[in-house]
C-alpha cells in the first residue's frame, strides 16, 4: 500500500473509532427523531386521543357519513396526527355522562334548527386543540357532502371530492424553469436545500476543525519530523485530507441512512406520509454538488493552512470557529437572501466563494438561480480553492518545524522578508 | 561508499546564517560524533541532510546520491523534538510508524515485538503512549528509529531522560548496530557518552566545522606536556617536573617545556623507583571541546573564523 493511503487509512481510522465521531453520527439524527417526537408527542396530548361526541337532535349528519369515519376507509380524516373517532349521542345528558366519566373529550350540540341557523354548541371540560376542531369542522363539511349527493346533483366521483373535502385545496406552483415546485401535499421539499445546507454547515464545521486539528495536534506531539523523514510532504497532506474527506463522507452517509429509516417510520407509524414524498429536481441537486466539490476544498484547504500556522491545537479550533461564522453568514441573512433572492446582498454572498454554498442551499429553495451565475460562482471556488491548496501546501512546508509558534500571514504569501523557518529547537545565546 | 557525504553546505534563515560550509561524510560501521553545545548548527545539518532543509550551498550524498523517497526507508532519525501519536497504543503506534518505513504489517508488528520485549516495554505495549514515563517514552522512540533496520541511523540526544541502566543498554545497541554496519551518527553535547562510543567525531560550533577526526589522534594532539604516573611508594622528586597535580590515583606531572616524557621515565627508574603507571596525560574530550569552543567564540567575538 502506498504511504499516502497508509497515511489515510491510518488517520481515518484514528478518527472515526472513538466515541465522539459516533455522538457525531448519531447527534443529527437523533435531533430529528427527537423534534418529530416531540412534535408528535405535543400534538397527542394536545389533541388527545379520545373521540369527540355529537347530538343531532336536527338529524341532518346522515348514518353514512358517521360509519365512512369512524370505519377509517375511504371518508377517513387526513388531518392532524390523531384520527379521531366520532360518537353519537341520543340526548345532551347521555353526551355529558360520557364527557363525565373521560370516554370523550367534548361533544357538539348541533340545534334543532341547524339546517337554517347553523348553530352548533360545543362542550368540554378542558379546550380541545385546534387539530381536533378541525376535524370536527371536516367531519362536518363531510356531511354536507352526503347531503349533496343524496340529493342526486353529482357531477363528480364521491371519492374525488371527499378527498378534496378532507384534504383541502393542493395548488402545485411550478417556477418557470421547472426546477422549483410548491405543492401543499410536499411542503418540505421547497425547504430541502435549506436543510442540507445546515447539514453541509454541521459536517464541514466538524470534519474541517478535525483536519486543523490533525496538522496542529501532529506539530504539538512533535511527530511532525519523524512523518518528513518517512513520508513526501504531499502524501502527508494528501493522505489527511483523504481521511478527513472519508470522515466527512462516512457521517453524512450515516446521516442520510439514519433519516431515511426515522423519516420511513415515522411517515408510516404517524401516517406523515409527505414527508416519504419530499424530493427535489436534479438540477438542483447537480448545482448544488458542483459548488460543494469545490468549497470542500476551498475549506480543508484553508483548514491545512490554519492547522499548520497556528501554535497549538487549541488555537486551530478558535480561529476555524471564526472561518466557521463566516461560511455561516447567509443563514444570518436569511430574510434578505429569500426576499430579495437576486439583490446584490444574495447575489455577491453566492460570488464570495466561502459563502456560496449556504447562499445556494438558501437560493435554490426559494428561487431560481440564473445560469450565469452559479457558473461565476463554481470557477470563482474553483480557483480559490486551488489558492486554498496551495496556501496549505505552504503553510506545511513554513510551520512544520515551527514548535509552539505561529506562522506569519505575509509569510504565507511570500510577501515577508522572513521565507524560512525559524529555529526553535537551536536557540542561539544572546 | 560513504553512508553520507555533506560537502561545504550552508543554510540561512533571515539574515542567520545557521550552518555555514560543513563537510563531513560517514561510512558503514562507523559511530561518528556529531557535537557542539547548543544552537552550533547540529540539527540543521542534520535536517539538510535528512533534505526537510534544502541547503543554500553545498551538497548532500545519501545512501549513495540525492535524498529518495525510497531511500527515507532506510534511514532512521530520532530527533531532538521527541514525538509519538500520545493517543495510540504504543504498539500500534510503533507499527504505524514502521510501516511508513516500507515494512509490511506482519513484519513490523514482529520487529516491534521483539523489540519491545527487548526493552522490557511488552508489558506496556497496551498503553496509551501518553501514559508511559518519560523514560519510556525515550525507549519507544529508539524502537521507531531501528525497528526497520536502517543502514544509516541518526539520533539526536540519545542519553536525555534514561536512568544510567538503559543509558549504558542503548550504548550496548548502538555499539551492536554498528558492528552489523549500520553507520550511526550521535548528536550530542554530553562528551563523556560521545568519548565512550565514538570513532570519530565533528564539532561545530557557529554554524562551522571547528574541529574533526579520529578521537585519539584529536586528544593526542590537544595532550600538553603532561604525563600520569604512579609508582609503589612515594613519587621521588625528578628534574625536568614544572607542576604535580594528584588525578584519581595517578599524579599528574607537567613537564618543563624540553623536557620530554622518555627522560622523565628515565629518571624515574633512575631513582630506583617501582612504576606502575606512566602513560601521556591525554585530555578528556570534555576538555578539548570546552578548549575549542572557547578558541571560538574569541574569535568570532573579534570577527574572524576558526
């Protein structure tokens, strides 16, 4: 095996075998299941799960809209996460015995004269939700339907409009260039990209700061010299890298397997069944990867280069939480990046290329990105992260030997007097 | 063929000029010195040598020619800035390291078993490697350095932090290395140990070459007109005698300038005396170095070289 993939493996390994890589696979995942959770979790005990109980002394909801809902077949109630069931009631004392006693947890009175005052009384001991009262105003527009097609003017298939009933209006926008849909049945996919940009700001957070750490950590247990006598510089920054980006790669795949199986469940358990729907065109995903490649690089470049020109390991993991504020900036603008989506604020934070990618996560949920712009912005990351390279490649060969001591930016870039290292371990007498 | 030929190189950092026309070469079996009190140049001519410097002047022949990747196998360096990953097991940090020297799993997992037992560290090869002593430390660090065999070894500071049993069992393995033919080059300002093990040394001081060769030939010719005698009973009094200094069990006579050793005995025997000892008082290398060093700095301090 080649000493650059010996270097990878090695360092891989190194990483990914510990508790805190896999608090790390775990952590995002685990946040998700604990916000649907306690989403659900908040809307069962808002709701409750016992049935509402109805008096129609009017007699107007007719046998066959009671049996449709409480059966859960083709009339069942879509909203909400609890399916409620409805129960009848001959009389308001029987109702209120059953209220009493916790069967239910309230029951409507609809008047005698509900067919011209529409009145209907609602009793409870504790306020249902209001995911419960909308059922109730569905079950009701359900009936109304019954009494449509009892009447025998019905143009459309029952289960058609029940559906509509049930589920409401579905207005799907389409952008102009197809690449942006809106439908209310799918309502996260417009706020994918948004997501994965917060993914894409978790994972180069933390795999980029483990790479600083790994050049600055090398320096601070002195091993730095005996790897330059084994191993070519190049295989040594190549090979961490190489290690870093297959962390990086391994997490984000757990990530996505681990959402899969939560957003799987939770869509069949719960019935969210949108959210197996959420999806987003591939053009959209391509220009998304095509400014993720490069900003990597762009990062771990920047990472190499802070890692070797800083003193200590600690130091790497403050000034790459500063790099981290800034490849962040968009998410703080979010409200002028979504309302003015090609206003120069939005439009120069997608050209900087340490912004680009959480402008175009944020871009491309919420509107379309000309073409010449998102080519502007790969060949302006591209080039930056050549620089982002080279400048890594430089900050290792000028602090590789520096021990507790610090790089000089204009060293970096060639612009200092002082192009070599200093020698920390052969202080000359005064 | 040398193991290493440094021909006339020199390196600046800024406007210090660090390491200033050094030449020395080393061959196969051969134990040299490389000496000088601390910031002389000893490590930055090392690492032109070992090429993570690149000279400004000068040349360096490795192993038979320019510094290879392939040839960074062959090669052991220990350096002065001790450094192992602090959070591996030793062993498997050892492994590592030696695998980056071109040797397959299997067979640097074997080497460094057998070497870990050799220093009495098997028990320990579990370890994290911050959790050994300093000591122990030092000891895994001299496995990474021969684990794969090198033809040519570099140790900076070798003796720093063991206790005097494994710093005469690492002189033991330097001297066995050696006679297997390893060229070994010691870097250190402790004389004493470079006096026991060396068969030739260099010293440098200001960046430059202020003294090199065999050991003996540079004590004999730093030996002053002195010489160390003992007879049984008193020392009679003899002509020719400028100064008698009591030296462990020896005195210590210095001659009258003249008046040479051979006469002295002469005398000696001539006064009927029973010797015991009488040999040339040769300087200890501690000596000479402090000699040569301080010819040096006076002569820096009044702007000429050496």
């Amino acid at each position: 095996m080649s000493k650059l993939w010996l270097v990878a493996a090695q360092e891989y390994k190194r990483h990914v075998l510990n508790k805190s890589f896999i608090f790390a696979v775990l952590s995002v995942p685990l946040l998700l299941a604990s916000t649907l959770g306690l989403g659900m979790l908040t809307e069962r005990m808002r709701s409750g799960n016992r049935p509402f109980g109805y008096v129609d002394p009017s007699g107007w909801i007719l046998p066959s809209v009671f049996e449709s809902t409480n059966a859960g077949a083709q009339g069942e109630l879509r909203l909400g996460v609890a399916k409620l069931g409805f129960q009848a009631f001959e009389s308001e004392g029987a109702a209120r015995a059953a209220l009493d006693k916790g069967v239910i947890q309230a029951y409507f009175v609809l008047a005698a004269d509900f067919v011209q005052s529409h009145r209907v009384d609602l009793v409870y001991l504790r306020p249902p939700s209001e995911g419960a009262m909308s059922q109730f105003w569905d079950f009701l527009r359900l009936a109304r339907l019954a009494h449509e097609e009892s009447s025998g003017d019905w143009p459309l298939s029952r289960a058609l409009v029940e559906r509509r009933v049930s589920e409401g209006d579905n207005v799907i926008v389409r952008s102009a260039d197809g690449l942006r849909v809106y439908d209310k049945t799918t309502p996260l996919s417009f706020l994918l990209p948004l997501f994965i940009g917060l993914e894409f700001v978790i994972l180069f957070i933390s795999t980029a700061a483990t790479l600083a750490q790994a050049f600055a950590e090398e320096k601070e247990n002195r091993t730095i010299e005996i790897m330059a006598t084994s191993v070519a510089p190049g295989q040594i920054v190549g090979g961490k890298v190489i290690a870093i980006t297959a962390m990086g790669l391994t997490e984000l795949s757990a990530w996505i397997a681990l959402i899969a199986v939560i957003v799987g469940v939770v869509s069949r358990v719960v019935g969210w069944e949108w959210l197996s729907k959420v999806h987003m065109h591939p053009r959209t995903v391509a220009t998304l990867i095509l400014v993720a490649i490069p900003s990597y690089v762009l990062f771990a470049g920047l990472m190499v280069a802070l890692g070797n020109s800083v003193a200590d390991a600690q130091e790497s993991q403050q000034v790459g939480g500063v790099l981290s504020l800034v490849f962040m900036l968009p998410i703080y603008a979010i409200q002028a990046m979504v309302e003015q989506s090609s206003g120069p604020l939005a439009v120069g934070l997608s050209l900087f290329p340490l912004t680009s990618l959480v402008s175009y996560c944020l871009l491309t949920g919420f509107s379309s990105v000309p073409l010449w712009q998102v080519s502007a912005s790969v060949a302006i990351l591209v080039l930056s992260a050549a620089g982002a390279v080279w400048l890594a490649a430089q900050a290792f060969r000028l602090g590789m030997l520096r021990y507790g001591q610090r790089v000089d930016w204009r060293e970096l870039l060639g612009v200092s007097n002082r192009t070599r290292p200093s020698l920390p371990t052969e202080r000359r007498q005064p | 063929m040398n193991a290493v030929e440094v021909n006339g190189i020199a390196k600046s950092f800024g406007s210090v000029r660090a390491v200033d026309d050094v030449s020395f070469s080393v061959h196969g079996g051969e134990l040299l010195g490389l000496l000088g009190p601390n910031g002389a140049g000893k490590t930055t001519s090392i690492r032109v040598l070992l090429d993570i410097f690149k000279p400004d002047q000068g040349s360096v022949a490795v192993l038979g020619g320019p510094m290879t990747d392939e040839k960074k196998n062959r090669i052991g360096y220990m350096p002065e800035e001790r450094g192992l990953y602090q959070d591996l097991s030793v062993e498997r940090c050892l492994v590592y390291l030696a695998t980056l020297k071109g040797l397959s799993s299997a067979d640097a997992r074997q080497r460094v078993v057998k070497y870990l037992k050799q220093f009495d560290l098997y028990d320990h090869k579990d370890k994290k490697v911050k959790e050994l002593s300093k000591g122990m430390q030092q000891k895994a660090q001299l496995i990474n350095t021969i684990a794969h065999a090198p033809e040519l070894i570099i140790i900076d500071e070798p003796f720093a932090a063991l206790d005097p049993l494994n710093t005469q069992m690492v002189k033991d393995l330097m001297q066995d290395l050696s006679k297997q033919g390893a060229a070994i080059i010691l870097c250190t300002h402790q004389m004493h140990h470079a006096e026991e093990l060396c068969d030739r040394i260099v010293l440098i001081d200001h960046g430059r070459v202020v003294l090199q060769g065999e050991l003996d030939q540079i004590r004999r010719s730093y030996a002053g007109n002195a010489v160390l005698v003992r007879v049984a009973g008193e020392l009679p009094a003899v002509a020719g005698v400028l100064d008698a200094q009591q030296q462990n069990h020896s005195t210590r006579w210095t001659l009258r300038e003249g008046t040479s050793p051979q006469e002295v005995l002469r005398s000696l025997l001539a006064a009927g005396a029973v010797v015991e000892q009488f040999e040339i008082a040769l300087p200890s290398l501690e000596e000479v170095f402090i000699k040569v060093v301080g010819q040096s700095k006076e002569a820096v301090a009044e702007g000429r070289h050496v």
